[in-house]
C-alpha cells in the first residue's frame, strides 16, 4: 500500500512541484495540499495522512504552530522545509521540538531542475520519515529536564547494573535521524563538574551546526560548542562536530580536534566513523560510545575500531529512537556492550564517568 502524503506549502510552484515528484513514484499517494497552517491541521484531522511535508513561512497560521496543533491533536511524521541559514537553522530547531522528525534544506532551484539526484533524496526522505516511531519518539524527546534516577539504577528486569571500573577519557555520542532532541535529552542530564570532555557527531548541513551548539548550551549545565580546529579536550566540554567538515580526535597538545574539509568518498559529513575512529587510536580503552537515533549505518566501523581497542560500545533502545538504524547496525555486528532508553543515557554517562 501507497505511503499517503499531505502537502502544505503557500507557494503554488513549490506544492505543484512536490507533488509531480511523489505522485511519480508508485509508493506515494498525495491525499491532498495546504497553503497554510490552519488548512494544514484541518487536512490531517480529516484526511488521515501517513507523513506531511511542512513549509515553514505561511500565512494565518506558522509551520511550526501547525506542526504543534498536529501533535496534539493527531500526531503524524512530518517533515520540514528549511532555509540553509541561521535563522532557518533555529526555526528548524524549533519545528523539531515541537514534534517535526526530520528537515530537509528548500531550494527552489534544486526543486525546479529536474534532477534524478533530488527527487530520489527527497522521495526516500518522505519514505523513511513516515516509518518513524512518532508516538514514542514525541514523548520520549520533548522531556529534556534534567532527572534524578535512583542509585543502583535498576533494569526492567530488577537487574543491578553495577558501575564499570574502566577510567573514562572520552566520551563519543554519534546520531542523525532524530537526533537533535535526543541530544538535548542526554546532555541536559549531564551535571555541570562532569569530569570528562566530550565529542558529539550529528548528521547536520553546515549552516546549522552553530544554531545546534548555541541551543544545547543554552540548555545544558555542561559548555557545549560548534568545534574549531585545535580546539582543546576539557572535561564538562562536549564539542559538536561542525556540518561538511570531519572531526578528528588528536591526543597531542593534551587532547584536541582537528577540523579537516570532508572527503568527497564519505557520505557523511561530519561522519561517526571518522570521529570514533580517531578516538580509538588516540584513548584505546578509554572511550565511552553512544550511537543513538539514526538512518544508516555510520558509526558501525568506528564503533569495532573501538571496541577492538578495548572501549565500551553503548547504543539507544530500539524503542526510544526514531529511526533504530544505526543503533540496529551496531547490535547487528555484535558490538553493542549495552542497550540503552534514551531517557535513562544521560544518568548513565553520568554514573560511568563519576
């Protein structure tokens, strides 16, 4: 069965535009438009769709007012459209927390040009996005408050997780689909005094990477910031790998990162592969890893360089992530030491690193 798709956008070439794409591949159905947020709400309550595709500039009612009226009343995957800048970056961020699971960059000349490249991406993108795990995923990411679990924590199973003895020198988060809010849910967990630095890859355009870092810190009791070259490892620090570059960890100079134009054969940029890679060579043993919510399987290779250096492999539940792709690759290869809720990572990390 056709994965049916709702339309909203107030320009008239971009809708027409996007449903010539996806009525042109046999596994969409475009069940309707909107031109703004207001008909956009009143289209899914009355049509039912399995993914919207969400503009963010409209009239009577925003995109991301629309996508919080839709969460609220009938939550559906939705996908945003987003300028590649930084005030589109922030009211992407925005339109995320308020339920949106994935943002795709609005080009009106990439749209325009009939490229085989661009439809393949977008369709795919519409496909994958109407698999997520939204009712979930939408209660597990919005609670980003910080919460004090009981100590021993104690699995479903009332099995006591005792506290490893390895010394921590690193930790190393690496995640996509699904990711910004569930970084905002483990980081904002972690205390301000938290004594090991901190390495972050999010699959993210460059254009929004700086937005990211500005609101995890504004949130989190920990510093958090877009990476430089040679910016310094300290601990209570997590560095955010700058979109379309690669992030290497240095063990020289004390510990720093080094910010290299990304190659052209990886199709990520940044990507986890590279980064935790780096890590295993620089602190063999001596990495914590946490692959969470994503599409694909970055992170995989990275995550077998580190354990075969004697590091601790975590991954996110596949019930707490959007999309269980890249945590699913790790435990597919026997790699994953734990299996984690991404409500309960942050007190983790925590536990492990005290």
């Amino acid at each position: 069965m056709a994965v049916t798709v709702l339309v909203v956008d107030d320009s008239g070439f971009f809708r027409r535009r996007l449903v010539e794409i996806f009525e042109a591949d046999p596994r969409l159905t475009v069940i309707g438009t909107a031109n703004n947020g207001r008909e956009a709400v009143e289209k899914v309550l009355a049509l039912s769709p399995d993914v919207v595709t969400m503009d963010y500039e409209m009239p009577i009612l925003d995109g991301i007012s629309a996508v919080s009226n839709i969460m609220k009343l009938k939550p559906t995957p939705v996908l945003m459209f987003s300028s590649l800048t930084h005030e589109g970056a922030k009211i992407t961020l925005d339109a995320l927390e308020a339920g949106a699971i994935d943002f795709m960059p609005k080009n009106f000349e990439d749209i325009s040009r009939d490229s085989a490249v661009v439809k393949h991406a977008l369709v795919e993108r519409v496909l994958t996005v109407a698999r997520t795990r939204l009712a979930r995923s939408t209660t597990a990411l919005r609670s980003i408050a910080p919460k004090i679990a009981p100590k021993p924590i104690v699995t479903e199973r009332g099995v006591i997780i005792p506290r490893s003895r390895k010394r921590v020198s690193l930790v190393a988060i690496g995640t996509s689909t699904g990711g910004p809010m569930a970084l905002q849910t483990v980081l904002s967990k972690l205390p301000k005094g938290f004594s090991a630095p901190i390495v972050v890859v999010q699959h993210m355009p460059a254009a929004f990477t700086g937005a990211f870092a500005e609101r995890l810190n504004n949130l989190c009791q920990i510093t958090v910031k877009e990476a430089k070259d040679g910016d310094r490892l300290e601990a209570g620090v997590a560095l955010l790998a700058p979109g379309g570059k690669q992030m290497m960890v240095d063990s020289r100079h004390g510990g720093c990162v080094r910010i290299l134009e990304g190659d052209e054969r990886l199709n990520y940029k940044p990507s986890v592969d590279v980064t935790f890679g780096s890590a295993s060579k620089c602190y063999p043993g001596k990495v914590l890893s946490v692959v969470m919510t994503g599409m694909g399987v970055d992170g995989r290779e990275g995550a077998r360089m580190l354990k075969n250096s004697g590091s601790r492999v975590w991954i996110q539940s596949e019930e707490s992530c959007v999309i269980y792709g890249m945590p699913m690759a790790i435990e597919k290869a026997n790699l994953a030491d734990d299996i984690i809720d991404l409500n309960h990572i942050g007190e983790r990390i925590s536990r492990e690193v005290s």
